[in-house]
C-alpha cells in the first residue's frame, strides 16, 4: 500500500498541434497559469493543485496525428510526496515487474520521476513535483462525498 506518498493525478501531458493555439484555449476558458516554460515546444500550465504540460508536435511529426490510431495523450502522471516515496514506488515497481519505460531521473525543475507502461502500454509518470507535491491531496474517503457504487 502506498498511503500517503500518492498525491493524485495531478499530471497529464498532451501532444498538441499548435501550441499558442492550446495555451489561450487552457488559459481562457479554464483559467490556467503558465508555471514554466522550458522551451519553445513546451509549456506547464496549471490552476493550482495540477500540472498540465503541453508539447509541440515537431512539424515533421505532423502526418502521423492523422493517421489512424494514434493519440494524443502522451502520459499521465500521479504525483508522490517526496523524492523518496518515488524510489520506494519504482521498487515496487522492479520487484513486481512492472514494464519500466523509463528508470528515475532528476529533470531541469527540480522533479524527481520514472515512467511506466500500464497494461495497455498507455504512459504512467510517477512523479515528485517541488511545488504541487507540497499540496495536501483530498481524499473521498474523508470529504464526505459517496463512495463508489453507492448512489
């Protein structure tokens, strides 16, 4: 059981076609804040309890958008509580034999992750995030709202 050191799903990452485009369409109608901008083909956005990183689809990518089958999600992210409770997940993770995409990594702002593949193959980043893994997740279990199944 990993308790507490699972925040939530704070974190998606989407492929987008034009990303000027996405970002006043996350910033208008959804009041999102840009909170780093790493480079030309990437944003993180968020409103703020989660993350929402949008990335350019390089040009010479463009044609396999329309092709059919694919996606645009590139991967979804549960935020952890610390570097740490990362580690302790990803050796869950070996021991359980988890398809890992990619192992445990520092990136340029400070976040500590790994990905892995879900049963589908679809991308999951467990994710230590310095500033949203601060935030206390709520759980329906405490917040009063009905349990699954029982409306």
């Amino acid at each position: 059981m990993t308790g507490p050191d699972v925040r939530g799903l704070w974190h998606v990452a989407l492929r987008v076609t034009d990303l000027h485009r996405s970002r006043a369409f996350y910033e208008g109608l959804f009041g999102m804040q840009v909170v780093w901008a790493p480079d030309p083909g990437s944003l993180y956005l968020s409103s703020g309890s989660d993350n929402l990183a949008l990335h350019q689809i390089p040009s010479a990518d463009m044609a396999d958008v329309k092709k059919p089958g694919s996606q645009l999600l590139d991967h979804l992210g549960f935020i952890m509580s610390s570097p740490e409770a990362v580690d302790r997940l990803f050796t869950r993770v070996e021991q359980q034999g988890v398809t890992v995409v990619r192992r445990p990594k520092r990136h340029r702002d400070g976040s500590y992750s790994f990905y892995v593949a879900d049963p589908d193959g679809n991308t999951v980043q467990v994710l230590f995030e310095p500033t949203i893994s601060k935030l206390e997740p709520v759980s329906l279990r405490t917040s009063g709202a009905p349990a699954a199944g029982s409306q």
